[in-house]
C-alpha cells in the first residue's frame, strides 16, 4: 500500500467515525430514517411523529446541521429540514441488517 493509499484509508476511516458520532443517538437515527423516506419536515412535523419534545428534537437537528448531515430552510415561521448527506442512509441500512449478538 502507498502512502497516498494509505492516506486516503485514513481520511476514509477519520470521515466514517466522525459520521457515527454525529448520529450515535437513537432519536439522530430516527431521523435520519425519517428524512430518507421524506424530502423534508418542519421540526413540528418531525416531533409529531417521532413523539419527542420539540426542544429536544431541536437540539439534535442543530447538532447534526453544524455537522453537515441535514440543511435546514426557513419559511416563514417554520424550519424544514432536509438530508445534506444522504450516503448517510447506507448506514442505516448497515444496522438493519445487523444480526450482532451483543
């Protein structure tokens, strides 16, 4: 393996892992899913449906928006979110079809 081969793997490595922190959080992977099969949601929408509290729910979004995951738009008084990273769903579906025995 070269050096830049070996590089890139850690760049790779470095990514994946900054990428699960931002979403280690069943409430993150809930909406993470959510987004997938959406195009977008207000925080309203979102909060219904996942049955959360809005400020709760609010601070995860704002987490993973600085993080670059989800793009937030403001219309009016509501905040749509959307998936920015949509690779981000290949992970969900890695832990669907995870059989762990843990």
């Amino acid at each position: 393996m070269t050096i830049t081969e070996k590089n890139q793997s850690k760049e790779k490595l470095e990514k994946a892992a900054f990428i699960l922190k931002t979403v280690a959080h069943p409430t993150r992977l809930a909406i993470i899913d959510l987004l997938g099969t959406q195009e977008r949601m207000s925080v309203n929408e979102l909060a219904r449906v996942l049955e959360c509290e809005q400020s709760l729910l609010s601070h995860h979004l704002i987490n993973m928006k600085l993080k670059g995951i989800l793009r937030a738009e403001q219309e009016g008084q509501n905040r749509y979110y959307s998936l920015k990273e949509r690779d981000v769903l290949k992970l969900i579906a890695c832990i669907e079809n995870c059989e762990c025995r843990m």
